[in-house]
C-alpha cells in the first residue's frame, strides 16, 4: 500500500497483463476499500451484486459498465456510482484501469 504522505500518479500504481485483470489495495478498512484495477483489452467481471455501493472512476482506457441491465460506456475521467445490491458487470472496451472505492458504512 503506498504511502500516505507522498503523491503518486495512479496510472502508474499498476500495469497491464497480458489476458488478465491486475488489482492493487491502495486503502483497506472496515468502513471501506479503495482499489486500483488494470484490465487487459477482452478482460471484464460477469454480472454479479455487492451489498455496498461502489463508485467506479476511469483512470485510463474505455470500459462499458451494465447496472441492472442498462449499459453505461465510461472513457477516461467518467465516473459512476454502482447501487448496493444492483446487478452490474464491466466489459472492456479497450483495455482500462479503474479506481474502485467501496462504501461500507
């Protein structure tokens, strides 16, 4: 986890594997986590709950992100908040990084 008290570029906290989705915890706490993901281009997470809402913050790339049925293309710079117990799913559309900041309490 880095540091508090230095500035990072959070394009550069991970990197992209071939055919994988790579993830790195940049905060971890019982009230919630954030979450920095690289997505290989034809990576993506199949429909799925949470029981927290998520925001999901493109830091590079194009994802397409499905809430309860409904397709939301996001491109670097977009954010979108993903409802507790919504059906979502992700898709790239090239491959992306993400920040996803889970909301516990």
């Amino acid at each position: 986890m880095p540091s508090e008290l230095e500035v990072y570029r959070l394009k550069d906290l991970v990197s992209y594997q071939e055919n994988s989705i790579v993830s790195r915890t940049i905060v971890d706490r019982e009230t919630g986590t954030v979450t920095l993901f690289a997505f290989d281009e034809g990576q993506g997470l199949s429909e799925h709950t949470a029981p927290f809402d998520a925001m999901v913050y493109v830091v590079e790339g194009e994802v397409e992100v499905k809430i309860s049925g409904k397709p939301y293309r996001l491109k670097e710079g977009d954010m979108i908040v993903m409802p507790a117990n919504e059906p979502h799913a992700l898709k790239a559309v090239t491959k992306f990084k993400i920040l996803l900041v889970m909301v516990r309490s």
